[in-house]
C-alpha cells in the first residue's frame, strides 16, 4: 500500500472519528421540562427539545446542500448567496491585495537596491508593519469616509508588508556575480532590473505575496464583520446576529477553502518563478 | 613590447582601515599586455589578482592609476571586455541557450530573435554544447557550466577576455578538458586573454606571459615570466618538455619562498620597469634587463 | 395616537387627541395593506388621494363649524356624503387637494437608510417591503448594519442618507460626545417601549435588584435608553450603577450568546434580543422596560442637519414615510405580518415566532407563563422634545456630559417636533399640539421646564 492511499485511509478515519464525536455531542436529550403546551410553541427546539446550541454534522451538512443549490440568489441588499458574498470578499481582497503588489514591488525595488532609501525608510517600516491592519480601520473610516473603501485600505495596508519587506530583501541579496554579468554586458538599470533582479528575487517575492494573501484573506472577513454590508464576513456576522451556528459553521469552512484555494494559486506561481540552482 | 593593447599604468587599490589608515591591497602596478597574447596572473591569496581583473573588467575601480586598452582609458565596464566568472554566474533561470542570448541580445540591441539565436548557437556549438541549448543549468555538471560561460563570454565577440580562476571549481579531468578547448579557442580567434590562477600547471600550459605577484597586503608585481615551452605544446606531454621543469620550479620557487620576502630581498624594485624572466636549461635568463632607457612617463601615459 | 381624520364621521370628534383607527375601515385600505403585505407595490392610490381630500376637508369643515358641537349636529341632520357635496360647491375642495399632495419633487431618489436588526427599526425596515418609501417615490436601500458606532461613522461619513440611531445618539453627536460634533436632527421616533431586562436562568430566584450587587450587566451603547433606563431602575433600587455593577457596552447580537456563556448575568436590551435569549433557555424577562417608563422612546430615526438643508424634499418623503410606517405599524392588527415580513435574512434575520412574541405582545416570559401586553412594543412617531430634555438630565446624571447645557435648545436644535408635526399634518394625521409633555418614570414625574431640579432630585449619580 503506498504511503499516500495510507495517509488518505487515516485522513478518512480522522473525519469520521470526529464526525461521529460532533454527532453525539450534540445529540438532543430529548423532552426536557413539562412545559404548557401552548408555552412549548412560543420556545425554541434549544429550549424544548433539549436540543444542543451546537448544531450536529447532519445539520450542517444539510443547511450546506441548501447553499450550494443556490449560490446566487439575492434578496436584497441584506441578504445574497454565499456564491455572491465569497464574489465580494475575493473582490475586496483583490482590489487591496493588488493595489499592494503596484506598490509594494516597485518601492521594495527601491530600497533593495539602494541602501540609502533603505536605511532612510526601514524605521518607518520597523514601527508601522506590526500594527494590526484592523487597528487602521476607525482611522480609514473617518478618512477615507468610506466603509468599502476602508476594507480595501485596511486588505492593502495589510498585504503591503510582507511583499514589501521580502521584496526588498529579494532584491538586495540578489547574487552579486548575476548583477556583474549584467554589469559587464553593459545591460542599463531597467533592463537589468526585470532582466535580472526580476526573475531573480522572484521566488523571494512571491514567499512575500505567498504570506500577503493569507493575510488578506484573514483580514478581510474581521473587516467585514465590522463594516457590514455584503462579503464572506458580513455573511458570518448576520448568521451570529441569527445565532444560526450552523450558517457559521458552513461560512468557516469555506473562507477554509477559498484561504486554502488562494494559498494553493500562489504556492502554483511561486513554483513557477522558483529556479533550481 | 611597443605592442600595448592592454596597459595597467600605476594602479593602486586601498581600502579604508578600522582605525583611519588604509589598507593597501596593491599599489603602484604596471603591466602591458600585447593583442592576441594570453596572461596568466599567479599569486597567493589576498594579492589583490581578483580586484586587477575586476579593475580591468570595470566593475571595480582603482584608488590611483589608470588602464587604457586599445588606446583608451576604461570607464566601467564594456562589452569590449567580457568576463568569465569563477562560479561561472549562469543565470540559472534562463537555459544554456538563453543566457548566450542573453549577452548576445545586450551586445547587439536591434537584432531580431532569430538573429541572435544562430549567432548563440554558433558558440555554443562551439564549447561543444550542441544538444544542451534547452537544459537549465541546474542540469548541467560544473565543466558544462562553465562551457556556458566561456560561449557566454565569446559570444559578444570581445577584445580581451578576462577569466577569474574559470577551473578551479572543477575536478581535474574536466579542468584538463576545458584547459584543452580554451587553448584552442584562443589560438583560433586570436583572442587576449588576461586569466587569473593559482595553478601552476594552468598558467605553463595556457599563458605566453606569466605575471608572478608578490602577497598581500601591499603586493607587487615582482616578476615576469615568459613562457619558453613552443606555441603548439599539448598537455599530455608538457611536461616532457626539457625547460618545462625549469620554469615550473622557478614559479613555484616563488610561490613558495620569494613572494614572502621579495620586498625586504630587492628594496629597490622599480614597479614600472618589472624584470621578465625566461626559465630554460640552466639559470633563468633575464631577456629585459630590469632598467633601460623606455620612453618618459608622458609618452607612455599619452598611449 | 397619530391616525386618520374622518371629518365626516359624525361619531367622531375632531381634536387632536381623537383616534379612529383608519387602518382597515374601507375596502380601498385593507386593499392596499395586503397588496402591501404581499410585497406588491403600494401605488399612491385611491385610499391616499382620499385621504389628503379629507384633510382638505377636515380643515374647511373645522373652519365652518368651530364647535365640535355644531358640527356633530350639521352632519347628523344632513348626513356625511351631503355634508360634503354641499362642502364642494362654494368651495373647490378638488383643486385644493391636489395643491396639497403635491409637495415639492424629491431632489435625490435613491437613498440608503442603515438600521441595527432589532425590532426597534421596524417601522424603518418595514417601510421597504411594505412598500412606504416606494409610495413617496422614493427607491430606499435599507442596509444592515454591524452596530451603534458604525451606523453613527457611515451616517456621518453620507454612506447612509439617514439611520436608525438609539434615540440619545443624535443628541450626542450633535453635542460632540464621544464623536466630532455634527448636527444631527430626529424627525421622528421609532418606538416606544420594546425593551427589557432579561437575566440569565440562574437568577431566577433574585428578582429584587437590591440583590443583584456584583452582576455583570450589558447595555447595547454608552448613549442609549438602555443605559439610562437600566441605571435610572437600579439607582432606584438602591444600587450605584458605577460601583456596585458592572456595565457593559456589548453589541445586541452578542448577548445571547454572552449569556449563555455565563459571561454576563443579564442585560436591558432591545427586542428581539430579550426574547431570543427566552426563546433559546438561556434566560428569563425580568420585566419589561415599559414597566419602568410606559411610553419611553427607544430608537429614532435621525439625519443630519446637512442631508435635511440639502435634500429638504428627500428628507421630507423619507419623514412622510417613516410615519406612516409608524402609525401602520401602530396598528396591534398589522403586526402579525409586519412580523413576517421582516424575519427574513435581508432585513432582522430572527425566527418569526420570537418577531411574532415581540410585536404581538403574547409571549413566553421564560419561567413557563406566557404573558399577555398588547404595549410590550408601540410605535409613535412624534418627537417630543421633552425626551430629549430628559436624556440629557441622565446624561449629566451620569457624567457624560459636564458643565451645564441649555436643555430647551438642545432639545429644539435635534427633536424636530415642529417640523415632525407640520408633516404629520400635511399628511392628515393628528400631531400632539405640543411638543413638551411630562411623564413620570417608575412613579417620579418628570417636568420639562424643570430639568436642573429634577436633576438635583437624584442621590444616586456621578458625582462631577
């Protein structure tokens, strides 16, 4: 048996094992207190039914095949499909994460190849990269006047450092010898910096973008939360508005999915640029 | 030699100390090369050899002194002077082909794809790379490698070619194999070569002229060496040769004891007039004597 | 109550305080009502060009015969239909309705109203699918909202037109308390009552708030009736709300769940939120805040100064809108499906039969008894300016606001009563003649000409 269908049999039994486990937790304990009937009927199933709070793997599973079956519906500007939130956030998240890339790149360039601006920059970068993105968020809002705007400032503010910092350090420990051949061809700046630094710093950069989106995406959906309106977040904050569990439990597991679908695009390009040496 | 197509007049190279005073890695070095000639620098390590070359290739520059090639004072780097680094600097995301073309394309801008292509491909065919134009160099084993980067180098067609130790990463059979292929390039396209080594038998089998450095810091150019061993010696049997053993020794007399004590041994050394030696049967023959009457400084610096 | 006028109605009288309920009295309403509950588009139809002609009416009438008396007696012995014919030829009643109805064009169509999903904001949430804000031609977005300090940003910021706000929060941002100081004006209120204290189920057995030293109490806002509400009930009992309790701001949606997670012992929250927590075990209705204050303001719909100088024909639709929802929804037969209608996830996203509870008013109290109180929740739009007067002595009461204020201009400056009442007129309702009254909170009676020494009157407060 190869290790792979192994490790897939043990990955199965894992999700069993904690499906089964999930069931039975949250199991209903049947009848609880002798309630008037006509008290019973104005009582939730959690009050009635001894019903868990916790919705079973049945329910969500359920409640899921409901979503998928219509994806797109939209009734209204409070309440869209999930197909048309996740289009939102993923708008939300592209917009910043690219208006990063358009900055982040050419400035990390920048202060990679000139230690000047490096030196002069960095303690700005120093204080102003461990702010938490959603830190900037009253401050967008009340400058920006804008809570769609704002998320897609706090998505770049986010996204902008670590492409930044690794784009820089890309660039600054690009080989010598390779800046020399392209020295010695007598190559100028621009084509030597797309020629060479480029593809060069590449893999370096995209570990950077790589880093970025993951936390873009964790950003966007506290971000959403916070101004409402529409997206993946938006989406989790009126189901817990609901206490629909089980809506939140479905919302978790596909910002999971498309977190790891974006990783999985980046982690494709960064293999794509990586050179063996 | 009246014939200086390569001349180093007066270079020097310091670095800033910790304490205020600087560093001298060289100074005051002279030396001419004539077109077509192939020289080989040999010294210990931390003589200064890597920033000549680095010098004359333009991407280091001296603290004092000039080098004019083909009449002219260099200015940075040229495509007139190509390197061939020692760890050979592919640009391991472009093939074998693309990093010819590479320099290629840099050499002559308005060329079309096509264009560049055949004349890489010439070179490369050339090394003896026929088959391995698509291969990345991460395919490819260290003498492969280094084939790119002399196909690389020749490519752009340069007057000087500038090797910095170009073997010394390779196992010997290969190094023995390249040794043979540059030597015959050279002899075929008439190219100078100006190559830095710490192998002996490198610099007798390739070098018309061996440039023998005293060590750092504050070395000198105290010797050169020309070569008596016949245009058209093979590797095989160099050593066979009856002066092959006098000039070996005398070199590595060199290496091994003179190049320690050379500055206290000969404390009137005149840089500019450097002594040229030809090992044979016997004593070394001194063929320049170390002072005669040359032409003044201005007129040397005007060529 | 604010209702329709029937002039010709000779069983009525024709003051202010007069009340017939207009709802569902001719086929033409009860009509409309359902194409309305049917989420059809109410057009301005027969029903309100009638209605507007009434007011045209009511006012020729109310000029001819000055006495209610007289009246009466004309339209007994003639009889409604002649009195009106009769009304019609030395006067044009035809045109002068039409000149009425016609208010100025609506200078923006499109606007965006937030709201917080609580049961407070139906007459604002309703207004959509029932189809008020269509019928003043207006094409209203109403957007959901996270909570009070992002429905206060993006009112601010003209991402909303204008809001559902707690009812002191214009108040507060038109003081600068806790924001920039932005003129903000309250052209009606959206509920009265509709609030309560629920604890957790473990507390069922402490139900004297001398008892309750040490709980951990949440309030939806700094600048809200709850607040005031909550402190003014345990100040009368005895207790400091400043040290012996501890009160926590915590968004409406996450007090159940803090309940159930014992991180809280209770709360004095909006509906749907007391009775979720009932309808989910987590805990029981200590009371209802109207047992506190009957008739207390909760919410308010609210815009600022410069939506309303700028887009004065929009705001005035959004107002004419809003009270007609409000006084539909004043109705105790509509709220049956005003419930249905606004459970959905687009707008309160609550199970209807916790909606149904709240606005209905027949419910579980969550110690097994239903409960029966038609007033759990009402809905009257009238801003009146001694609410605000009596929000800002709670406000000094409780240090949030320091130095002295001048009560009446505040109050005037945000509660738009004379506006509110112009419109309330215009459209044939019955607005109060004044725009002060007195009420009493808990048995204490509260005089609006005399808020300093109501203020004096309290021994428990922050000591400034």
């Amino acid at each position: 048996m190869s290790l792979r269908l192994r490790a897939a049999i043990v990955s199965i039994a894992l999700l069993a094992a904690f499906l089964g486990i999930w069931h039975l937790a949250t199991r209903s304990t049947g009848a609880t207190a002798n309630m008037s009937p006509e008290y019973a009927r104005l009582m939730g199933l959690t009050a009635t039914q001894g019903k868990s709070a916790m919705p079973g793997p049945a329910d969500v599973g359920a409640k899921l095949w409901e979503h998928l079956k219509r994806p797109f519906y939209d009734n209204g500007p409070n309440d869209k499909g999930l197909g048309i939130q996740l289009a939102y956030s993923i708008a939300r998240v592209g917009t910043g994460y690219l208006i990063a890339v358009i900055v982040a790149i050419p400035l990390g360039f920048l202060i990679g190849m000139s230690p000047l601006i490096s030196r002069a920059i960095d303690p700005f970068i120093q204080v102003l990269k461990p702010i938490s993105p959603l830190a900037w968020m009253p401050l967008a809002l009340y400058t920006i006047k804008d809570s769609s705007i704002s998320a897609i400032f706090v998505i770049f503010i986010c996204s902008v450092w670590p492409m930044l910092l690794n784009t820089a350090f890309g660039v600054a420990s690009v080989r010598k010898e390779w800046i020399n051949v392209a020295r010695t061809l007598e190559v100028g700046t621009l084509r030597r910096a797309f020629t060479v630094i480029l593809p060069a710093a590449a893999p370096t950069i995209l570990t950077g973008m790589r880093i970025s989106i993951g936390i873009a995406w964790l950003v966007i959906v506290a971000a959403e939360m916070l101004v409402g309106g529409t997206g993946i977040g938006y989406f989790v904050w009126n189901e817990w508005n609901n206490l629909s569990i089980t809506n939140v439990i479905i919302a978790i597991l596909l910002i999971g999915i498309v977190g790891m679908l974006l990783d999985q695009i980046l982690a494709r390009v960064t293999r794509m640029v990586t050179f063996p040496e | 030699m009246t014939d200086k197509f390569i001349s180093i007049e007066g270079i020097a190279r310091r670095y800033p100390g910790a304490n205020g005073d600087a560093t001298t890695v060289f100074e005051n070095l002279w030396l001419s090369m004539a077109r077509g000639e192939f020289g080989c620098v040999i010294g210990h390590s931390g003589c200064g050899k890597t920033t000549v070359l680095n010098i004359l290739a333009g991407l280091d520059e001296p603290s004092a002194g000039t080098v004019i090639v083909d009449g002219q004072a260099i200015e940075g780097t040229s495509l007139d002077r190509a390197v061939i680094f020692q760890s050979h600097a592919l640009l391991p995301w472009r093939t074998v082909l693309g990093n010819v073309a590479y320099a290629v394309s840099s050499k002559w801008r308005k060329w079309d794809r096509a264009r560049v292509k055949t004349h890489a491909q010439k070179f490369i065919d050339l090394v003896g790379l026929s088959g391995s134009e698509h291969k990345h160099p991460s395919e490819l084993s260290g003498g492969m490698k280094q084939r790119v980067g002399i196909a690389r180098a020749l490519s752009i067609m340069p007057k000087i070619m500038l090797m910095d130790e170009p073997f010394s990463a390779l196992d010997a059979l290969t190094r023995g194999t390249l040794q043979d292929e540059v030597r015959r390039i050279c002899l075929e396209t008439g190219q100078t070569t100006f190559m830095i080594t710490h192998d002996v038998d490198e610099a007798i089998f390739l070098a018309d002229r061996i440039f023998l450095m005293t060590n750092g810091p504050g070395a000198r150019l105290a010797e050169i060496v020309e070569n008596p061993l016949p245009k058209d010696r093979g590797r095989i049997d160099l050593h066979r040769h009856p002066y092959y053993y006098a000039l070996r020794n005398h070199i590595v007399d060199f290496l091994v004891s003179r190049s320690k004590s050379f500055a206290t041994d000969v404390p009137d050394h005149d840089a500019r007039h450097v002594p040229t030696v030809r090992p044979g049967v016997g004593d070394p023959v001194i063929v320049s004597p170390p002072r005669v009457v040359e032409p003044n400084a201005a007129q040397s610096a005007a060529r | 109550m604010s209702t329709f006028d029937d002039p010709f109605d000779a069983d009525r009288e024709l003051t202010r305080s007069g009340c017939i309920c207009g709802g569902h009295r001719s086929a033409d309403e009860h009509d409309h009502a359902e194409r309305a509950l049917r989420c059809e588009p109410v057009l301005p139809a027969e029903g309100e060009e009638k209605r507007y002609e009434a007011v045209v009416a009511s006012a020729v009438m109310r000029a001819v015969f000055p006495s209610d008396i007289a009246r009466r007696a004309f339209l007994k012995s003639v009889g409604a239909g002649a009195a009106f014919a009769a009304l019609s030829q030395f006067f044009p009643l035809k045109t002068a309705t039409e000149a009425f109805a016609e208010a100025g064009p609506p200078e923006k169509k499109d606007l965006k109203v937030g709201f917080i999903p609580i049961t407070c904001a139906t007459p604002i949430i309703m207004a959509a699918p029932l189809g008020f804000y269509a019928k003043q031609g207006l094409n209203v977005d109403v957007v959901k909202t996270a909570g009070w300090a992002v429905i206060r940003d993006k009112t601010i910021n003209k991402e909303y037109d204008a809001s559902h706000m707690l009812a002191p929060m214009p108040i507060a941002i038109s003081l600068g308390l806790g924001a920039n100081a932005i003129p903000f004006a309250v052209p009606a209120i959206e509920n009265i009552n509709g609030q309560g204290i629920t604890l957790a189920m473990k507390h069922k057995d402490r139900r004297d708030p001398k008892d309750w030293k040490g709980m951990k109490l949440a309030i939806p806002f700094d600048y809200s009736m709850h607040n005031y509400l909550l402190r003014y009930y345990l100040a009368e009992h005895g207790l400091d709300p400043d040290t012996d309790v501890q009160l926590r701001s915590v968004p409406p949606p996450e007090m159940v769940a803090n309940l159930r997670a014992d991180n809280i012992d209770g709360f004095l929250a909006p509906d749907n939120v007391c009775q979720r927590a009932v309808y989910d075990g987590v805990g029981f209705l200590h009371i209802l805040s109207k047992e506190i204050w009957d008739g207390h303001p909760c919410c308010s719909f609210a815009a600022s100064k410069e939506f309303i100088t700028t887009s004065p024909n929009s705001f005035a639709a959004l107002t004419r809108a809003i009270v007609d929802a409000t006084s539909y929804a004043s109705k105790a037969e509509n709220r049956k499906q005003i419930a249905e209608a606004i459970a959905p996830a687009n707008y309160i996203n609550a199970p209807v039969t916790v909606l149904e509870q709240v606005l209905t008013g027949t419910y579980a109290d969550g110690l097994g008894g239903v409960k029966t109180d038609a007033k759990r929740v009402d809905f009257d739009p009238f801003p009146w300016q001694s609410f605000a007067v009596w929000m800002l002595t709670q406000m000094k009461r409780w240090g949030q606001i320091k130095g002295d204020v001048d009560y009446k201009a505040v109050a005037e400056q945000v509660y738009l009563a004379t506006d509110t009442a112009r419109v309330m007129t215009e459209m044939g309702l019955a607005p109060p003649a004044a725009s002060y009254k007195s009420f009493s909170v808990m048995g204490k009676s509260f005089d609006p000409a005399k808020p300093d020494d109501y203020l004096a009157s309290f021994k428990i407060r922050k000591s400034s």
